[in-house]
C-alpha cells in the first residue's frame, strides 16, 4: 500500500470530502497529502467524524497534522460546510487553492460576483419576509451565512495560521502560482477558464436568461426592489413594464438569479488534473455539461469549455471522481456527439487497462441525484465496480435501507455500478471508499 497512490472518499452523506495521499511524492522524500473539499448537506458530524479519521495519515510536523494542499473546488455548502466549523486547530497546510471565481479582487468575474452578491441577499430577504418559503429557500439562505464564515475562515484564518496566502487558480494560472514541492508527479488545473464571466455567465440565446442578465448589463436594482419590503416606486435603471414584472415575482425573481447563480458557481469548479507514473487522475467538482460548446458565446459549461481548449489533456483515465455525487448533468455522456466524445476519450468503451472511479452520493435533498442510469452506464467504463442486488443479498441487507428505491434505484440495482458512499455505507460502517492505483 505504501507505494500505491491512495484516494479516500469520506461519507459525509450528500458532500465532498476527498482525501489524496501520493506516495513519496514531496520534495523532502515522504507522502504528498492533498484534501479536496470538506463539506455536506447532512448532518456536519460527519466532517467531524472524517477529519478525525484523517488525522493518523497525515504527518505531524511542529504538533500539527500537515495537509500538503488543500483544494476548495467552488463555493457551495456541500463542499465547503467544514471550514465554518471549529474543526482545524490540530492542521497545517502547506498551499489552499480556490477558484478565480471566490476571489473578491479576480477583474474578470465582476458580473460573477455581482449576481452571487445578489441572488444571496434576495433571498434573505424573501426569508425575512417569509415569502411562502419552503424547506429549498431556508437552506439556501442559511447556507449563505454559513459560506461566509468559511469563506473568512479560508481566505483569513488558515492562512494565517500556517503563514501562507491562498492561491485562487485557474487554467492559465502560471506554473509559479502553482507551485508546490512535488518530484515525481504533477498537478495540473483544467477549469475554470481565467475569464469567468466571459465563459459561464448566462447564455445570449435563451430569452429568460437573456432578460435576467440584461440587469447584470445595466446594473442590478437593489434587493429592495425586486423584494421590497413596501411598495416602491420604479427603479430608474429598468424599464418600467420590466420592474412591474420583477416586482410582482418577488420569491420567483429570488429563485430564478439563485438558479443561475448556481449553475455559474458549478462550472467555476476547480477541475483538478493529477499526473503519476502516467497515470492521469481527474477531480471535477461539480463542473457540468452541455450537448455542445458555443464558439464565441457565453454561457457554456465547463466540460464543453475543456473539451474545445483542453482536449489533449483529457486522455483516458487511471481515475475519475464522479462529478455531482452522480447528478445527470455532471459527467458527459448520452447520445449527443460532444458529451458522448468526452466520456468516450476519458473513459473508453473496452479499454485493457480500465479506469476506476467513485462517486459520493446520498438521495435525499435532491431525489434526482444520483442518476442510477448514469451510474450504470459508468460501471460499464470502469473496474471497481459492484453489483449492489447481489452485495445486499448477500449480507442480508433490506432494499427498503435504501432511500426512494423504487422510485430510482430498482431499475438499475443489479447492474454493476461504480464504488458509491451511500451504499457501500449500508453494507459496512467504515466511513469512507479507498482506491488504490499502482504505478
């Protein structure tokens, strides 16, 4: 195991927490140990549970436990929950990158930031107002207020503590912003594009969008106007028949820029490239696909986006974290020409020396997710496979343990599917995935 590269996926329930251990890989001839993302959905225990179960991997150097790098994919609760919480006194770490995007002072995603500024504030307001809420709209804005304290505590804290400054990458960030103390191996970012706005944001061709980023254009109104606590009068920087609209949708209004907001903050995932011993080793966040990358054109997603810049860098893989604990959108694939080129360049159909992969998941907040059928048609790509019916049988394991099982898993249950958190922690109590690769 000791000359093995090593990947542990946490269960942390519906999250991201990845830890990457490369063998003898660091400049002074020990491990290189990398974490990527730290944060759920469920209950945080989780990353409590995960982080003490990490601490007997890392080496402990001046009484701390060092983390190499720590990679923080995107801004969203389900990958960084943990670092607002009081969980890090015992860590050190030797570099922290996050995306271009989370960059207060990054000149190319000011649209970026705006909308996020606004979509947040919207529906904190629409909760103050108690605007039919539902269970989504609580979560979103109480996740708000907790990806700010994260937010300090990676751009502050951390840093501060191990004397270093985050690094906020992209894939034309220079080899001396991405340098770390590695022989033997390379790491390598394949997403986002440094011009965040100009690639992710909204898409010119789809008039809701379009009338929705109109306001980006001309300078959004103020949250008060779009949910306004009293009548206002019109906004000067809008059409009047256009702020009537606004108006009168408050709570859809909320949603629809929170939508956007999402997707955008989705394919400014930092996508990570791990090359060792030639094996290629990719970590995509929660980066999603279109059916085809629009030449010159706003608004295509991140895989389309490598796919027509990055393409040589994408070759068939050792190992492929799932994107999106599973969710549809998040690895190509289907019957439209590119998606179906990428999955079949990073994961070939009969391949000798086939890839491995994982994908952590747990249905609940979002049923969709995970796609079985994508799962499926995964496991036909990959080795560590498992067929989950007969696992269950064999262990005496219920059906009925599984969430919503006849609504999305019955179908697909028998077929061999990629190593998942969910079921595999039905099956045992370990608390997380291992996968090896061997040089």
């Amino acid at each position: 195991m000791a000359d093995k590269l090593l990947v542990r996926l946490f269960d942390v329930g519906l999250g991201d927490c990845i830890y990457c251990r490369i063998p003898k890989s660091h400049e002074e001839g020990r491990d290189f140990h990398i974490l990527i993302d730290c944060g759920t959905w469920s209950s945080t225990t989780y990353l409590s549970d995960a982080m003490d179960k990490l601490k007997p991997s890392l080496p402990l150097i001046k009484g701390k436990r060092r983390i190499d790098l720590l990679v923080v994919t995107h801004e969203h609760k389900d990958h960084m929950t943990g670092f607002g919480m009081n969980i890090w006194d015992d860590f050190s770490f030797g570099a922290i990158w996050m995306n271009a995007a989370m960059d207060p002072n990054h000149p190319e995603a000011n649209k970026v930031k705006k909308l996020h500024a606004f979509a947040a504030e919207a529906m904190a307001q629409a909760l103050r107002l108690n605007l039919a809420l539902g269970p989504e709209l609580t979560e979103f804005a109480n996740a708000m207020a907790l990806n700010k304290d994260a937010m300090k505590t990676l751009r502050e804290t951390l840093p501060k503590a191990s004397k270093i400054k985050p690094t906020y990458v992209n894939a034309d960030s220079s080899k001396k912003d991405l340098a770390l103390p590695l022989k033997g191996a390379s790491i390598s970012v394949l997403g986002p594009e440094r011009d965040i706005d100009f690639y992710y944001l909204g898409d010119e061709g789809n008039p809701s969008l379009r009338s929705q980023l109109k306001f980006i254009d001309t300078g959004l109104p103020s949250v008060e106007a779009a949910v306004p606590e009293e009548p206002v009068e019109t906004a000067t920087n809008l059409d009047p028949a256009d702020f009537r609209r606004l108006r009168s949708r408050m709570l859809s209004t909320a949603l629809a820029f929170a939508h956007l907001d999402g997707k955008i903050c989705n394919n400014t995932s930092v996508v990570l490239l791990i090359t060792w011993k030639g094996k290629k080793l990719l970590f995509v966040g929660d980066a999603e696909w279109d059916t085809a990358f629009k030449e010159g054109s706003k608004g295509n997603c991140s895989w389309n986006v490598m796919w027509n810049l990055r393409k040589k860098q994408l070759g068939p893989l050792a190992f492929y974290k799932i994107g999106h604990h599973g969710s549809v959108n998040a690895t190509p694939w289907g019957e439209a020409a590119e998606p179906l080129a990428i999955l079949n360049a990073i994961l070939p159909v009969g391949s000798k020396a086939k890839a491995k992969a994982v994908v952590s998941t747990r249905r609940g907040r979002y049923p969709p997710i995970s796609r079985a059928e994508l799962l499926a048609e995964l496991g036909t790509r990959v080795s560590n496979t498992r067929n989950y019916a007969a696992a269950f049988k064999k262990k005496g394991v219920r059906t009925s343990d599984v969430p919503k099982f006849g609504e999305f898993e019955r179908t697909w249950f028998d077929a061999p599917q990629p190593l998942r958190t969910d079921l595999e922690s039905i099956l045992n109590e370990q608390g997380f995935i291992d996968v090896e690769i061997e040089a």
